[in-house]
C-alpha cells in the first residue's frame, strides 16, 4: 500500500509539473504572438502598416526592375526588424545575386562613425564642442585659414567652417599614394573662403579634420580606434573602414565581387577607388553590420556611450534654420525632411550608394545600400514608403520668397578648379521643395540640406559668364587667324612672295596660346579621370610660365606696333588682334587662378 501510495503522489508531482510547463510554454507562444500582432499593426509614418511594408517595396522593386542593379534594405523598431530584402545582383555579367553576405561602399554614411568617435571623446573629457580645434592640432594643419575666428568641431559638425570644396587626390588608383590619414589631410589644405559659423558647405575635408582629431586626442590610428570603439562593441565582423580595407580581409575580398552600374543600369567599368581621406567614405560592409550601426546608433542605451546623457546630446540639434525652432545637423548628423522630420546621412562613392535614416518620434531606422552610382530610386524616393511625403503643409515654416541670383556655397573661389564653378540658381518659389530663406548677416542665402546658396550680383554673374566667353573667343580665334596666316603663307610660297618681317612674333604669340590651351586640357583631363595631383599640377605650372611669356610677347607686339612705321595697314590690324587676344587670355588666367598649381 506504501508502494502504491509513493508511485501515486510521484505520478501527481509530475502531473503537476507538466501542467505547470505546458502552461508556461502556453503564455511564452501567446505573448511572443502578441507581440508579432503588435509589430505588423504598427503604423509607419507614412501611413503603410508594418505588415504591408515587405509586399509593398516587393512591388515597388519590380516596378523598377529595368534599371535596378543590385540593392539590400532593412527597416527596423528597436531590436525588432520590421522588413529587410536582397534584391537583384552584385555581378549581372556573373549572375551573382546580392545576399547576406554581399558588401556594398557606404560613401558618406561612414562619416556618421566619426561623429561617433568625437562625442566618445567629448564624453571622456578629451575633446570640447566649443575649443579651437587648433589645440589639439599640429600647427603645419592650417596653412590656407583667411580668418582670425576660432574653427571649433562644431563648425566641422556643421560643414560651416568655411573651407571650399576639396577634389584633388579625393579619389585615388594607387593604394601608395597617402601612407596615412595625416599625410593626406596636409598634402592638400582647401581655401578657407568664408567666415566660420556664417555658410554650410558640406566638406569632406573638413570631417576628415574631425577624424584627425580623434587620432591626435586617442592617440590611436583611426581605423583601430573605430574597431576598438564602434565594430567590436557592436559586433560588426563584417565591417572594414581603412584606405585599403586591409582591417578585414574577408570584406576586401567580398568588395572584389562587387561590380558597379550606373542609374539606368549599364555596367561601369573600374570605379573601384581608394579613398584617401578614408574616414569619410571608405566604410564597407554587409548590409547586417550596416544596419547594426544604425540601432546601435539610434538605442539610447547603446553599448556607443557610457552615459545615456551623451546619446541624449548628440540626438540634440547644433545648427538650425533660420528662424525656425527646425534642426538643420545634429552633432554630424542631418535633419532629412520627408513626411517626417528623420535624421541620418547619405553617402555616395564612384561606384555605391548609400542610406541611413532614422526618426526617433516612431523608432523607425532605414538602412538602404545599392551597387549604382548617385543611385535615387532606392536612396531617396523609397524612403517615402516608409516615412512619408515631404509637403509644406506638414512643416508649417515661412520658407520665404527669395528673389535673384544664388550659388552654391560648395564650390571652388581660389585655383584652377575656380573655372568650374559655374552654377547658378534663379528665382526659388516652389512649393513642396524643403529650404529656408534668410537675409543678410552677412549674405542672402537660402538654406538646404548639406548646402547653403548665398546671393550674388547681376552683375557679379555677367562678369563671370562675360570673362569665360572672352576665354573661349580668343581661343576660337587663335585658331582661325593661324589657319588664315597658315594659308597665306603656303601661297606666299607658292608664289615665291618675300618674306614679311615680324611676322614670327605673331606665330609665337599664337603657338604660345595654343600651348596654353594644350597643359590646360591635359590638367582638367586629368582631373576628371581622378589621376594624382603630382601628375598634373607641372601642368598649371608650364601654364603660369606660358601666361608670363604671352604677357611679355604682347609688349613686345605694342612696340613693334608703335615703332614699325613702313608696314601695310593690314599687319596693324592684326598686330593689335594679336595683342588683344593675347592679353584678353593673360586677364582670363590670372582671374580664373589657371596659374595656381600650390591651390590644387
């Protein structure tokens, strides 16, 4: 009876405790499903609900499946991913098709790390938002400043300390061509030509100069310090960010997979480039490790800071529209304006395109990576199926009316590269385009994302447009005065006419302007196709020397001009053709900064 009592209470005990398990396993199923209910009712801030959101980029896709190459996505709350997909290839020539595994060039979306690697420091005390940068610099850093004004790092936060547009050497072929990030920041030091705190000019110079801080205040080489402080906390193993990507050799092998198209999808031969200034776009990865950095960057409790504190100010605005209580740049990052007020950073590479964005009302994070250039279908009006259409209305600002003339605050006043600077902006009463217009102090302007475009004079623009078509006629008729005195010569001699005197100096004139002509072709040649600056700068150089021997040859056609009395009336008119042409050029050159090769 003993026996049967003990197996008795022995059966119930288990009884009891499988009751017990399956009611837990009941509750563990029934709220994981509540919280799978709750996810897809989400709303987006567009308004499509989170279950709808996967089919609806499904047909968005294949509604633009001509010139899709190859593009991966995700989208996420929190944690919890909401919808993400690999679409088309990484190689359509090999019918590779993109996957996990697939790393795509995040451009200027690795610009977010530095900003990241700046508030680390700023939370350890090392670096202060409001110090001139100049005390944690090397005094050899700054050879080009224009003002006395102290350039602090939230000047470089906020692309406002007034360096122009910096190209050369961006972009390079040769892995040997910068040893380190120091070395590439003083060969080239841009033009500081505004006042610190008065334009935006989004500069990658400038958030290269950030990163150099980082370097100079850690005491670490970039790349370690982001693997130490960023890659390895978050868990990014499949992540590379050195000039090279020689800091992960899984990811430099993956990237030689990668082939690259245009927007409508044509393949683009060798746009593989080593980025000298490799904080601010060389970052490559998997588009998990992408999107990892992006929750960890939008967590408030990230593993990125020790304070929450830190998290709270760099979420906090550092420059605003004018006149409006509207976040311009958050501490690096961008106040992108959709249907939504989001914040992130675009990036752009010669090959890859890239997005990451957030908006921190609904704790939705959008990561985007595609294998195309200046790619928009994705990386930007996707970006409306998740957080809306931008429209005045949503924003209620007094955007202004601006009147005139404008040009981008991006660009090119000192040097060579000057002559390309020849955009302009009328008139801007659109509805639905996001700006702010501000006038005065010092100039007009209207406010963009990224950019400012200051006013400038009628007549400051006629001078410019004037100068270049003098620039180009004298050129035009450098040409066509030595095919007519090519022609006369050839039956001169035909006819065995006497040679004129000082005819030769015309022919030199003229070959000296062609000569010009030629090193300057070669020099923005060069340009374009990215070559190193040390391979085109003697250019502009034999340029200043050419320009120097034009000017002393139109004296001297002054004097013959003056001092020869017995020529035809006819070498007269030439003559003094010959001299205006030549000093029209001299004029050009010196205004456009031809000559300064030091300036590229």
């Amino acid at each position: 009876g003993v026996l049967v009592i003990t197996l008795l209470n022995g059966y119930t005990e288990k009884m009891k405790r499988s009751k017990f398990l399956i009611i837990l396993i009941s509750l563990i199923i029934f709220w994981s499903n509540i919280g799978t209910v709750c996810a897809q009712e989400q709303t987006l801030p567009s308004g499509i609900s989170a279950s709808e959101l996967k089919e609806t980029i499904n047909q968005y896709v294949e509604d633009n499946k001509k010139t899709t190459a190859g593009m991966a996505y995700a989208v996420f709350n929190g944690e919890q991913e909401i919808a993400s997909g690999y679409y088309g290839y990484a190689d359509k020539e090999n019918n590779i098709e993109v996957d996990k595994d697939t790393v795509f060039e995040w451009g200027s979306a690795s610009k977010l790390m530095v900003w990241v690697s700046v508030m680390q420091l700023v939370e350890q005390g090392k670096i202060s938002l409001e110090a001139d940068i100049k005390e944690y610099l090397p005094s050899d850093v700054f050879k080009n400043l224009n003002y006395d004004a102290d350039i602090t790092m939230i000047h470089l936060m906020n692309h406002s300390a007034g360096f122009q547009e910096d190209y050369t050497d961006l972009f390079v072929k040769d892995v040997d061509a910068y040893s380190n990030l120091e070395e590439a920041i003083l060969e080239h030091q841009p033009e500081q030509i505004f006042e610190p705190g008065t334009m935006v000019a989004y500069s990658n110079w400038s958030t290269a100069l950030a990163a150099y801080v980082v370097e100079k205040v850690s005491g670490m080489d970039y790349v370690e310090y982001v693997h130490a402080n960023i890659f390895e906390p978050l868990g990014m193993e499949h992540s590379a960010i050195a000039m090279d990507l020689s800091d992960n050799e899984w990811v430099a092998e993956k990237r030689k997979e990668l082939m690259s198209y245009d927007i409508a999808g044509n393949k683009l031969e060798d746009v593989f480039y080593y980025i000298s200034l490799y904080p601010v776009g060389m970052c490559t990865s998997t588009l998990e490790d992408f999107e990892t950095f992006a929750k960890g960057l939008m967590d408030e409790n990230t593993v990125l800071f020790s304070n929450s504190d830190t998290w709270k100010e760099m979420f906090t605005p550092t420059d605003y529209y004018c006149g409006t209580e509207i976040g311009r740049n958050y501490h690096g990052m961008w106040m992108i304006p959709l249907g939504v007020q989001t914040i992130g950073h675009r990036g752009n590479t010669a090959g890859c395109s890239s997005y990451l964005l957030m908006n921190l009302e609904s704790g939705i994070g959008t990561v985007v990576m595609t294998n195309q250039a200046n790619e928009s279908v994705y990386n930007i009006e996707m970006m409306e199926l998740i957080y809306g259409e931008y429209t005045d209305e949503k924003y209620e600002i007094d955007k202004g009316n601006p009147q005139g003339i404008y040009k981008t605050a991006r660009n090119f006043k000192v040097g060579p590269l000057k002559l390309l600077n020849l955009s302009y902006q009328g008139d801007l009463n659109e509805e639905d385009v996001f700006f702010v217009y501000s006038v005065g102090n010092p100039l007009s302007k209207i406010e963009y994302p990224y950019v400012d475009y200051y006013e400038i004079t009628p007549s400051e623009m006629f001078v410019e447009l004037a100068m270049l078509g003098v620039f180009i006629l004298t050129f035009m008729i450098s040409l066509i005065i030595m095919v007519v005195r090519g022609i006369r010569e050839i039956v001169k001699k035909l006819k065995k006419t006497p040679k004129e005197k000082g005819v030769p100096y015309i022919y030199l004139a003229f070959a000296t302007q062609l000569l010009i002509l030629t090193f300057l072709t070669y020099g923005y040649i060069s340009i374009m196709n990215y070559e190193l600056a040390v391979t085109y700068q003697w250019a502009f150089a034999v340029v200043g020397i050419l320009t120097v021997i034009l000017c002393l040859l139109s004296v001297l056609g002054c004097y013959k001009t003056i001092t020869i009395k017995e020529r035809k009336k006819g070498y007269k008119v030439v003559n003094i053709l010959v001299i205006i042409n030549s000093f029209s050029m001299v004029v050009n050159i010196i205004y456009w900064n031809l000559f300064k090769f030091w300036a590229l």
